[in-house]
C-alpha cells in the first residue's frame, strides 16, 4: 500500500496565481465567494489520509467508499451539494495504451483531483491542468470555479488525442507493410499482432471517451450549478471533441478491419501463387529426372544408348523441355 | 424429485442478529412494521411444501407456478401487494461458467428467496447475504427491508465480475498461445476450442446481466413502494455495477473477437511459411536427385563416367547446388 | 385444391365440455353473453365455404381477401367490431422445422380459426388448445372467451420452445464433432450442412416469433377490448415466453457463429498439420531417394561400389538418415 | 435525348372505363368533383414538353426540375395544394435486377406518372395498374382520385415480390450447388459469383422498398388529403406487404450469408482432404519408387540381384507396401 | 506557415453582378438590408488578418480560435447574432478522395468563408459558387443572404457525388477483375489493395457527409432566422440528397464487402484447384518415373530386359499410364 500524496492549492479572486496550503486546515479557508481550493491526492490506497479530508471538506462514507473502489465507471453523480465525477484518461507510454482513473469531487468553493497511479505513472499532469486554467484566469479576470474542471476535461480529451495520432501513424506503418511497394512475397507475420495491439488501444480509448460524453453533457445541461455560463461554452467545445474522437476511433477502426481483412487476402494470394510456383517447378524437375529415368533402364536393345551423342542428345532433351515447360508456365503466370 | 429444503429467520427492529424460526407459524409473526421475516426454499420441485408457504404468505398461485417453472426470463412483476422478481447468477466451478435461476417474492415485511439448485451447487451464498445486509442494519439502526433485497442482488453482481475476472486471466492466456514470445511455427490446435469456451461463458453472463438493469432501474424508480430512498441509493450502484459488467463484457468479446481473427491470420501466414519451406527444400533435393539421375544412366559415351575424379565431382556438383539453392531460398526469406 | 374442412363447437356457460354444432346454424347462435363459439376451417383454399361464414359471423370481404392469401405477416387487425390476428407456427417433423400460417378471426361470442395445412401437416393441435381452454374454464367458472385465444398462444408458444429444444440438441452434436474428444484430424465434411441447416431453422423460428411480440403486446394493451383482466393476466406471461424465444434464438445464433468460425480455424489448423506432415514425410523419403539414387550411378570409380558390405551400409545410411530426420521433425512437432 | 412520349386519359364519375383525351386541353378538363385525368409521361428528357403540362396543370419550377433529374430519392413532398412522390420499381429481365425511377405528381383531380425508361424497358405496366384501378371503381361505385395512386403501389410491390421469388428460386439452386447430393468434391467455381449477383440484387430491392415504408406510411397519416378513408384501407394493406419485403429481403440475406460461409467451409473441407490424398499417393508412389532405386544400385555385392526370382520378389515387394500404405491411409480417412 | 489571401465581395440588392471590395472597409459597407457582404480567406495559419476581421465583423475570440483549429467537426453553432458552420469537402484528384475543413461564419449582412488549402488544392470552387447564387438571385430578384449558403452547400454536395461516381466505376472494375469474363486462374493480387483503397475514400465521404444531415437539418428548422422561407425550399433539396449520398455510400460499402468476400472464395477456389491439378500431374509422372526405376534395377534375372522390343514396350507402358491416368483425372475434373 502506497501512502497518500495529498497537496492543496489555493486560488484567491484577484490574484493571478496559486499558493499551496495545508491540508489540515481546508475548513478555515472555504470561502466559495472568492476562493477556490483545490487539492489533490495521489495514490490514495490510505484510507486515514482521505477520511481526514473526508471531514475537513463535508463529504459523505460513500463518496470516499467510490473514490477507494478504483474500477468504477466514467459516470457523475451527484451527493447533496457537492458531486463525484468519475474520469479515465488514457496515455501511451512505450506503445501502449494505459487507461487509469481519476475521480474529482467537487463542491461550493472546492475541488479534490484523486488520481490512481499505476505502474506507468500518475495520470493527468497537473502543472497543464493549472497553467490552463490560469491563462483563464487572466482572461476572465474572476475565481472561476468551473473552468478549473473543464481544464482537467481539456487535458484529458488531448491525451486521447495523442492516442489516435498515435494510432493514425501505426495503422500507416502497418498499411505499407500488409501492402509494400514494390510488391513482395514476403509473408508478413507479426502484422495479425500488430493488428491485434492495435484494436485493444482502440478499445481502451473508446471505453474511456463513450461515457465521458453523458458526463459533459450533464454538465452543458447545467447539472453541476457552479459551473457557470461563461465555462459552459468551455464545455461545449470539449463535448464536440469528445464526439470527435468518437469520430475517429470509429473510423480508425473501420480501416483496421479493412486492413486485417486485406492482410488475410494477400496471405491467401501469395499462398496460391507459392502454390503454382511450386506446382510449375515441381513439373519441371521431375519431367528432367523422368528422362533420366529412361535412359537409366536396363534393356539391351535400346538403340539410344550406342550413339556417339546419345548422352548429349539426352541431355539436350532434358534443357529443352526445361525451357518449353519454363516458358508455358511464365506464359499462364505461374512463375 | 428433490425435497424442498425450506427455511425462516427473523430479523427484528433493534436486535442485531437473526433468529432461525418456524416454517408453519408465519402469518402469526408478519409485522411490516418491526420485522423482517426472511425465507428461503432450496429445491422447491415440491410443490407441496411451496403451497404451504403460499397460504401462509399470502401469494397468488399464478406466483407459485411461476416459481416451479425455472425457465424464467429475468424480470420484475407485481402481483397485488407483492412483488415477484427472477434473476439469474454466474458461477465459475471448475472452469465453466454455469447460470442458475433464483426466484425473489417480497410482500410487506417478508421476502422469499427460492434457490434452483444444479449439479453444480446452489446459487447465491446466503451467510454473505446475511453478512452484508446486518452490516447494514448496524449502520441504519433500523430494520431495513430494502437492504435485504439489496444484499441479495449485490452478491449476485459480485459473481458476474469474479466471472469477467476469470474470463480477463483466460484471455491474456489465449493471447500468450496466439502469439508466442519468441514466436513459434508451433501450431495452436486448442486456441478454436478456448475461444469458442470463453465465448459461452460470455453470453452466459450477458443474459444473466443484460436484463438486470431493467430490473434494477425498476426498483430505482421506487415500483416497489416498501424500497426506502436509502436502500435505493445502495441500487444506485448496483445500476452502475451492472453497467460495468456489460461494457465489461462488451469488451471482452471484442477482444476475443480479435483474438478469433488473428489466430485465422497467424495460421494462414504459417501456412504460407510452411508451403515455402516446403517448396524450396523439395526444389533442393529434386536437383539433387536429378544429378545422380543423369550420371546413372547408361550410354556408352558419357565421359564424365570414365574420369578418375567424376564420382567426386558429381558428389561436389550435388552439394554446390545445394548450397547455392538453399542461399538463394535463405535470402528470399523462403527457408 | 383441396376442399376446405370446417367444423364448429359450442361452450355454453355454465356447461364444462363442448358440444358440436352445425355451421350453417352459427348465426342463431351467437349470444356472446353465454356462449363461445368456435369454428375451425382447414385448407380454406375453397372459398365459397368461406364465404359462406362471412355471411354467417358478419365479416368483411376483405378479411376473407386476407385469409385466403396465405402469405401474410403476423399481425393484429381491426375491422370494425371484429379482429383479424394472422400468427405463424413452428414444428419440427423430422429434422426440418416448418413454420405454417394461421388466421385467426375473433368477435364477440365467437372465433374462427383458419389453418393452412403443409405437406407436413396441419398447425396447431386443436385437441390441445381445447384441453387447456376447458381448464381455465373450470377454474374460472365461465365462459371466458379471450382464454381461448390465450390457449392458441399458448400452444403456439410452446412450439417454439420445441424447436429451441431440438436446436440445443443439435448444437451439442455439432460441438461435438467440432471438437471431438479426444482430438483427431478426422475432417468434418458435414459440418458446414448441418449449420447452415440449423441457421434456417433459427430464422424460421424468428421471424415467426419476434413480431408475435407486438400482437400480444396490442392484447395486452386491451386493443381487443372482450379480452377480460383475467385473460390478459395469462397473456402477460405468453408475452415473457415470446421474450425469451427471442433472446434463446438470438443466443444460440451467437454460438452457432462461434462454432462456424472454430469449425474453420479447427480446419485451417488441421490443414496446417497436414502440410507439415507431407512436408516431413516427402523430406525423409526424398532424402532416401537421392541415396539410392547416388549409388545408382555408372562413374567407374566409385570405391564404395566394391566394398563387400557396401550395399549393408548403403542401407544403413538410409536408415540412419530417415531415423535422424524423423526425429527431427517430430521434436519441431511436424509429425 | 429521347423524345418525350405524353399521353392523358379521362376518367368520369358514374363512366366505367377511361377515354383518352388530348395533352393540351388538360386545364379545361380538370374537374375535381367528377373527374380524374391522368396523364402518364415516358422518357421525359424533352423538357418542352414537360413544362408545357407545367402550366396545363399549375405545377411549379421546382417539381418540374425534380423530375427531370432521375436520381432521386424515394420520398413524398408536398408543394402547394399537389404532391410529389418519387418512387423506384424493381423488375427481374434475364436475370439482371433493374430499378427505375418513377415520378408521380398528384393535385386534385389529377395525377402524373413520369417514367424513366433504361435500357432494359420502362417501369410499371400501365395496363395492368388502370385494370387494378377499374377494378376498385366498379366496387365502389365512384371516381376514386386514392385508388389510383394505390393501383400504381400496388403493381410496384407485386414486382418486389416478384424478384424475392425469383431470388428464392436462386437461393434453392445455389444450396444444391454448395451441398451436392451425393457430396462430390467437384469444386464450385461459381458459386462466388452468384452469390455477389444475389447479394447486388437484393441490395437493389432494399434500396428500393425501403423508403417506401414511410412513403406509404404518410398517406395511411392522411398527408395527402385528397386520399380517402376507403384508399387508406387498401394502402393499409400496401404498407403490410413492404414490410413483409423488408422481411423476407433480410431472411434472404441471412441465408445468403449462410450460403457463403458455408461454402468457404466446404472449400476448405474440399482443400484439406486434397491435401491429405496428396499426401498419401505421394508417399505411396515414393516409396515404391525408393525400393526401385534401391535396386538400381551398382554395388557389386548385393546378393538379391542375383536371386532368380529378386526381380518378382522386388515388384512383389512393391506391390505389398503400397498396398499396406494404401490400407493404412484409408483406415485414417486420408483416402 | 502560409500567408492567408483574403478577398471580399458586395452584392447590392437589385444589382445583378458582385463587385469586389477592401477588407479594411468591412465595417461601413455592413448594411443587413440591402447588402451581402462574401468575404472569403484562405489559408489563414495567419492569425492577424483574422483577427483584424474579427474586429471588422464583430465576431468573438472563440470563434476566431474555432477557425484556427482546423480540426473539427462538422456542426453549427450559434454565437450571439452569427453563426458558425464546419463542413468538410471532398473531391477527388488523382485517384486519391482528400476531405478539407471550411469554416462559414455568418451574420446579418456578411458571410465569411475559410478555406484550409491542403497539399493537394483549396476546397470548394468559389466561382461555381458565385455562379449558382447569383442564378437565384436573378430568379429571386433580390440579395438573397440565405441562398448563398446555400449555394455553398450544393457545390459540396455535388462533390461528394463526384466521388460516389468514380468509386461506382472503381467498383465495376473491381467487379470485373474478381470475376473475368471468361474465368481465369491468373490470380489477382492487386485486388485487396483496391478494396482497401475504395474502403477508405467511402469512409472519408461517410465521415464528411453523415453529420451534415444533422446541420442542414438544423438550417430547415430555421435555427438561422435570415435564411428565410425560399432558401429552405432550396435546403429541402440539400437534405434529400445528403440523404442520398448516405444511402448510396452505405449500397457501395454493401457491394464492396460482397466483392472481398466473393475474392476471397475465388482465392479459395483457384488454391483448391491448383492443387489438385498439381496432384493430377504429380501422380502421373510419378508412375511414369516408377516404371522407368523399375527397368533401371540391377537385377540378373529381369527377362523383359532381354526382349526385343523390350525398350518400346517400356516406353509404351509410360505412354499408356500417362494417358489413362490424365484421362482419369480429367474425368474426375481435376485437371
């Protein structure tokens, strides 16, 4: 069990940055009018730290039951005044895809971020989440409670971008090896792998991006009612790249089916030409060994034999009918 | 025909615990509002003891017939006062996954829970029912007659994931055979078989689901009247648990469906490599043997037969062709 | 054109059996407040029988129009006082499902039943649905005409359960032999048939089931308004087994494409072991070939030709080489 | 560009049959309450012609241009007090599936058919859709404006049903080509192809009668006001039958479907068992042709050679292995 | 990053023709009742021109970054009193489909376009545009701010019938090189390569054509109030064939996915059936080999060796074998 990692920020309307605070004294500092407090936890395999939190921030046993339960699903829900949204990112780290849990809980004047990490890192870089929500900070010019939500949105929705970028260029890479230019027969057998690793990523980000298009869409209808107008339209736009990236991934999938598809009909196709390859060569050769046969035979009266130029006559008789046989096949384009 | 094995316990407001009590005495010990009288028929192909209850409960005999047929679909229905839910659980014995049917009928201050027992045991274990719900009636403080229903279906979900667990363990084995590390020519005569397992229990646990969410959804918007908004809550996360199990689900067929199709693609590109190999040492071994061929027939006038080296010679012919084919078949990626 | 054979019966309230009556008499009959009349036509293609009810029992041309087209969709229709419910039925007569229609033509206080006989027979056993109509009317104390019409559903309805039933058996044997036990590389010529056949027997079963699912939905909807409560009670529990038909065919779909596709992986496979297989043995006896193929040579020195055992060691090597390549191939699993 | 063939006709109230009348008199004719002018024009690529009619019958520009480009879609759009409906027909000539565009425009009184002709005819028999249209006057005693446009309906789907027989009959054909009876293992070269002609076929019946349904279903909604109750009934029993096309064109494609698969296991079957008689005449014939070649060898001591019955000994030899080999195989079914 | 080219027009209400005008005037020509003001930029990776018509036109900072990304979906969106439109072309150059972004903006008065030229041309020709519009507006006789979007769209919409045209020809000669007339074995591995290509321009066309139903939709409910009651008649047309569009994308994939299928059975047949050739001609040279082996043996005793006429007989043994055998196969119709 890892211990809990929990800091706290505090943003103070009026003034453009954070500073960071203690934990223990969150209650002091709720003040929903010109503060926004955010704090983070990491890791939080510890109870002790988070039921702490628990109390200094007014949230229910369940909450904190969901939030140490770290397979739910992206969904938000609402407990009284404050509300849980249940978020997964996906990040590819070393060409795989990881899809890992972040749950938010958030109330008048604050937010907690609870991130679980697993083996390849925390998800959701906070230092783009805060930067951005600074620069709105500037431009909006107040304490925005709802745009700090929606720059975790922002940056989460860019991870799944880099994901289907990601993708983009691998179902390239794996187009020109199922079609080469120039044509080979070279059989292609870690392309049904590559296939498959792809497909799996591509489960991982729809199963993180389709439920996340309800959640945004609870909050545009208003569900969450310190989000205000003017992050709404924020949210619009992160709602249509969620769609958008539900878009692509369809489509992605699309030209991965095509390609596994393709790959087995070129497999199939080299398959029948290794055949009458071999069929044609096959032919060629035992035609050869057939007159060697012959003329391997034992009789006595086999006027062929005494000839001065038998054995180069045969031998001729085997290169010709190489040649002919040779020629028909290239003809029907066996070889 | 088994007989039915039938049994009552007694939970009453303020004592923690329950008491075991008698099957015949029932109607005297009905009292909605203190008490919650918990019964449970194993086996009930015995009608006889099931109409006993009947008279007793109070219940219709459209219900017991329903009860006695156990080739139910999951549903909720009510009859009068009372409410007849069937569900369906998901065990995993031995390596196959087997779905039994439990018929629940609660009334006012009672709930019946009649088990179908197959070769494989008896659905749903009734001390952890027992264990959650007093789990609950400790924190509630009061005699609950929701959380009992609650208790029953939360074990009932708990089994579909441990069965979308050991689906998860068999998949990632099914991959490690469908691609080998380092890859093999090994062929995978058992990975069609698995499959097609994996796929049964799969649909297994999706018609046991699927429906669920009907039903639950139901008890969300309160049809049973005696479900208190608390309990109801509890449902809250059954709901999203059963939705979890089914993109769970989803997911995994998805991902066998991949495995399905690049198993056929790994097997068709070995067949290729095993047809190439194939044709090129046939190809080595026929020069060969037409060689030997040649020099074993009988003109009179073959040269090559009277020098001192030309056995040699053709030996040294034998293997040069052979070398040289077989580096010729090496670079062309055939050998 | 066969003559179309029409018989009639008469439930009286109060009396438990049913009589026969005249059809030319139906008209003096009718008296929906005491009685049930039914009347049965089989092989209605004569019409002017037909027509000869309509006058008696009021109906339109056009549904005589309608019954007389055996072609149509299942479905409910009103015209005027009178309904005209077209079902279909399943049966399976020797390994081949047949689904045949029924017209169905209900008033107050009478109905007709309109069967289109096969060479496979007739729809519907009537001796059944009379069984089960007079059981709900003891039960029930009076003449209950939509319990008439829930008995040629309810009959019709476990047709389908038998079709489903034999479809279990069938799929079971075909798994069988997919993967038979123990293993062998029997090929499964047959296979393919037998899917394809039980395929046709599922659409059968669906496309007459999934739209019975509207009509008794329209029942119980009370659209046929002298279908009492009591009746529609029973027709709730028609309308859970059409359900479930529907869900049974659509999983036994599922695993009818799991064992078409296992079926040609487990031949792709087998194919795939037969090549290494021919591969293997071709090497070994080609290998052996060019041995005796060598020593087969005319060169006039050749030393070992006049060793006194070099015809035993020829052998030998023979043997040797065969021995090693044998167990070289069955190492690498070829053989 | 094909001239524009116009032609009008009359029908009056009380008047069984129809008069032709002339094209350019049409405003004077047009009566409402007694009357029902159709006017049917073919190839219409003569737009003169056709916005002359324009005018006749108070059409707008846009209707006009509608027509005059063939590639619509199947739909019904109100202008005005007139309607426009494009519909498509479908009509089996040599085996080829033909879809063509009709135009229908209907106003009170009035009602314009405009038919594409293609290479292969033009759509719908006029003939057959005034004997239906007559049909139904003389039933109802009145100039039925509805009846007309149902008349038209009704030969459209009549040809729909058409191709579905047609495509059964090919379905029956193509089942007996994919399962022989006997089974042979003669391959079925063209099989593929039929079943892509079928496939195309049923997709041009779909594209067809699909939007139909809504078509139809709008004038059941009474959209087009002028159809009456009386016509509606008929369109009822239109609308029935599409949808019975939908059905049979998807139980068409499920067996068609069913039909390919199965033919790719057949092949695949067929492929395997090639392969292993291959196998075993190979090996047979090798080994034959070793124990030849062992003979073939010159070593001076090889005592068989000099046995007086080796050589009968050595073909008997032959001779038993390839028997025992050919027993041998098959007992494994190989052969 | 390319400089952006940014041109505008005036049209003047009951002037026929556009005259051009300064982009840096934009503001004192904006007059919504006689006036439409195009104004068209193309590449704009330049920021600052926009954002000086950003100033121009009123237009938010959002939109302006809408326009900068262009990635986005296609959609409508409303800010305050304008309105901004993505959509995507398509067009086909070089046998390759490219879908490009253009953003509409649109207020009262003023429409701007925004064209993102990639490597292979801008989208949309403008001056087919123009054309289109300013037909309607010498039909309309009026500055008709509606119908030049609407011209947009109709120039967009042909476009994408553009590419279902090429892909229909693509697909006949796919057709025909999957089906030759007459048949051939000359395989086709050129084949999946197409259909993959043709896959991936449909699903370029379906990705840029589906969700603009949704945004024509929107403009026919009059989402855009100053695109007025004439204009939508003109947008009911777009709808209709956006719809097309789809419903001919979805025919072709349908023949597309009948076509790989139908290759991949050819395939299959072609493999099956050159390798029972190649066993037919590998039998009969085999024996022919055999006999010439057993002639070949060292034996003393062989009497045929002594024969006379021994060779020939030997000779014409192979010659009769060879015949029978090839007559047997032919037979068999393997050869």
């Amino acid at each position: 069990m890892l211990r809990a990692v929990i800091r706290a920020w505090r943003y103070v309307s009026g003034k453009p940055g954070r500073e960071e605070t203690r934990v223990d004294e969150l209650r002091e500092q709720l003040d929903p009018d010109h503060t926004v407090l955010w704090i983070d936890a990491e890791a939080p395999d510890d109870s002790d730290a988070l039921h702490a939190l628990k109390a200094e921030l007014g949230m229910g046993a369940n909450v904190v039951d969901a939030i140490l339960n770290p397979r739910e699903r992206t969904k938000l829900m609402r407990y009284g005044d404050y509300f849980h949204v249940a978020v997964h990112d996906c990040e590819c780290s070393r060409g795989v895809v990881n899809s890992r849990e972040i749950d938010i809980v958030t109330g008048p004047g604050w937010l907690l971020t609870v991130r679980h990490p697993a083996d390849d890192g925390s998800p959701v870089d906070l230092d783009e989440v805060a930067r951005r929500f600074e620069l709105q900070r500037v431009e909006h010019r107040d304490t925005e409670h709802g745009f700090l939500l929606w720059a975790i949105f922002d940056v989460l929705v860019d991870g799944y971008f880099d994901v289907t970028d990601m993708v983009d260029d691998r179902l390239d890479e794996i187009e020109e090896r199922v079609f080469p230019d120039p044509p080979t027969d070279r059989s292609t057998p870690n392309v049904p792998r590559e296939i498959f690793a792809v497909r799996s990523d591509l489960t991982t980000v729809r199963r993180a991006a389709a439920p996340l298009r309800e959640v945004v869409n609870a909050i545009i209808r208003r569900e969450i009612e310190f989000v205000d107008d003017e992050a709404v339209v924020h949210f619009h736009d992160v709602y249509d790249r969620v769609l958008r990236v539900g878009d692509l991934v369809e489509a992605q999938r699309d030209l991965l089916n095509g390609l596994l598809e393709a790959n087995l009909a070129v497999t199939s196709n080299q398959l029948n030409q290794v055949m009458k390859k071999m069929t044609s060569w096959g032919a060629i050769l035992i035609v050869a060994t057939l007159i060697a046969g012959i003329y391997g035979m034992n009789f006595r009266h086999m006027p062929e034999l005494r000839w001065q130029y038998g054995y180069a006559l045969a031998l001729g008789l085997m290169g010709i009918t190489t040649f002919v046989l040779w020629r028909y096949f290239k003809k029907k384009n066996w070889l």
